[in-house]
C-alpha cells in the first residue's frame, strides 16, 4: 500500500527545474533552489537513512536511457536540493527518517557563500547573490505530516490556525537568514491543490480532499502577509509570489483546455486511481504520459509540471503577485 506522504503535490515536481529552464539566458549570474522532496534530483540516493527514494523503475521513464535518477517524475528534474524536508525542522523524519530541513539548508548555503566571498571578494560576491534569484517550494511536506499526525490522534497536535502561525513565523525566520546571507530576490512557489492528488481520492471519497485543500489555501494567505511585512521591514527585498494552487486548480478542473484527458488517476501504480502501490516495474503504466497530469500518487507528469513553470514565469497577477518570475529577474 502507498505511503500516504511519501512526498506531497505542493509544487509541482519538475516546476523549479523548468523554471531553471526559463532563466537559463536571464540577467541573472545564479539560481539557488531551497525546498522539500518536490525540488529532490536524487540526492536522497546518498542519505542511506531516508526512505522517501525513487531510484528504480518506472520513474526516469523519459529520461535520457531510461535511467531512474531518484526524480520523482518520468523525466527531467535539475533542481539540485533535498527530498522530504519541510519549514519545521521535524517535518519528514517521522516519515522518512533522514532528511535535511530548511534550516539546515540554509546553513549549507551559507558556507557556500563563504566560499563566494573567497573567490570574488566581498563586493563582487554581494553583488552576485543581490542579482541571483532565489526559488523556494516548501510547506506541503509540513501540512501532509499535519494530517497524518490527525489521523493517529496526536494529543499534542496544535489546531490548525496554530501549525499556521507556527509554519508562517519559522518561514519568515528562514527568509530573514537568506536576506542577511546576500539574498534580494526571491521566487515563492505556493502550495498546489493537494487534496485532489490521486492519493488522496483513493484514501477518501474519490473527491478532492477539501481539509486539505483549505489548508494549502490559507498556507498561501499566510504567506502573502508575511512576504508583505518582511518586504517593508528591509531594504531592496523583491519577489514573485507564485499561485500554484490556482494554477493547477484550473488544470484539474478543466484539464481538456490544455490537453489532458486524465486528471484524477495516475499514470503508474495499481489499484484506485493507481495510487495505492507504488510506482515501481510491477506498476500498471499508461502508454500516453502526455495525456496525464499525474505521473504517481502524488507528483505530476513532466508535460503538466512545465504548462504550471509558463504559468508562473510569463502568466497575469492571478498567478504570481506582486509581480512574475520574469519581471521579478529583469527587475
């Protein structure tokens, strides 16, 4: 049976990578990816303690030789970070063992920039990190290990408006150590729709998960306020707040319109919705991989995650805010 968190639908898998994609001839000199399991390019192969893997087939199906990379999609995802990680520091060892949280990060990018400082020198290292853009996908991994923890009764679990204070006050701690480490700009990925991923429908009624949803949602809301606040309170802080839930809730609600003929079943794994077994070779496969919007469970097929990257980088104010992620760099 599949783990219901094995990872999360918070962004979508290979969205940071097509952005990298996008930017690749940007003025910008670097691009740095913080984030959870969604922004993960194998890394998690090395971290023997971590159980949230995908280094076997069919995932890599459309991957140059077929290879499974340890991507959690069919095809391409560069972002270089790792898997399983959330805002809180616990979040994901419940489930996964070993993983490396925000904070911890933070504190590899930090020697990273100590690193810079000694190759350019102070001024030219500042400069380089006040023009890079810097990406962030987390929260989902947060909000999934919410639910399970309610689903086994956790007496000490908080109420909901509370793990929203909680995730919102320790995101903003993480976003002030990023701009006093030489971080301006920042490219903000919102969580998607989570409770409409296959998973959840299997596990449920066949419906999207609202609870879910509603929490995704006000995790957004959250997010806006805090952006709005620590962007008054320093200097030259700029950034794109990216709207995945609206993004790929219009997908599923109207998947056709862009192409898709399945939003609700996965294209690998067995049983409901193909999500009650991994997708591994004993999984039942789709032949037409394009045709779906998810790969697994949880995560979405290569072509659904770069339709939601044009979103983000080129789409209107209902899709990032204040401003995209291409007037963000040209900024």
């Amino acid at each position: 049976m599949t783990n219901r968190n094995t990872s999360c639908f918070c962004s979508l898998s290979l969205l940071l990578a097509t952005l990298a994609f996008h930017l690749a001839d940007a003025a910008v000199p670097a691009i740095f990816v913080f984030g959870d399991s969604t922004v993960d390019v194998g890394t998690n192969n090395f971290i023997p303690e971590c159980r949230g893997k995908a280094n076997f087939r069919y995932y890599g199906i459309d991957y140059p030789g077929s290879v499974p990379t340890g991507r959690f999609s069919n095809g391409y995802n560069s972002a270089d970070s790792i898997g399983g990680s959330g805002i809180i520091d616990t979040t994901g060892f419940q489930l996964f063992t070993k993983v490396v949280p925000m904070r911890e990060q933070i504190q590899q990018f930090s020697t990273v920039c100590g690193n810079l400082t000694e190759m350019l020198g102070t001024e030219a290292a500042a400069d380089m990190l006040s023009k890079s853009l810097f990406l962030i996908s987390v929260g989902g991994n947060d909000l999934f290990e919410y639910q399970l923890n309610m689903s086994q009764n956790d007496p000490n679990l908080p109420e909901a408006q509370e793990l929203l204070r909680i995730l919102s006050s320790t995101y903003q701690i993480h976003l002030r150590s990023l701009y006093d480490l030489g971080a301006r700009k920042f490219g903000i990925v919102g969580i998607a729709p989570i409770g409409c991923c296959p998973l959840e429908r299997a596990h449920g009624t066949g419906e999207c998960n609202k609870e879910m949803n509603d929490l995704a949602q006000a995790f957004f809301n959250a997010t806006e306020v805090l952006l709005l606040n620590l962007s008054s309170q320093v200097q030259d802080m700029k950034y794109s707040l990216g709207n995945l839930y609206e993004i790929a809730y219009e997908v599923l609600h109207n998947p056709r319109s862009v192409g898709f003929k399945e939003a609700q079943t996965a294209c690998c794994g067995n049983g409901s919705y193909n999500a009650e077994s991994p997708c591994n070779r004993d999984a039942k496969l789709c032949p037409h991989r394009r045709e779906y919007v998810f790969w697994d469970a949880i995560h979405p097929t290569e072509r659904a995650a770069k339709l939601a990257a044009r979103a983000l980088f080129g789409g209107g104010a209902k899709y990032a805010t204040p401003v995209n992620f291409s007037q963000l760099i040209g900024d």
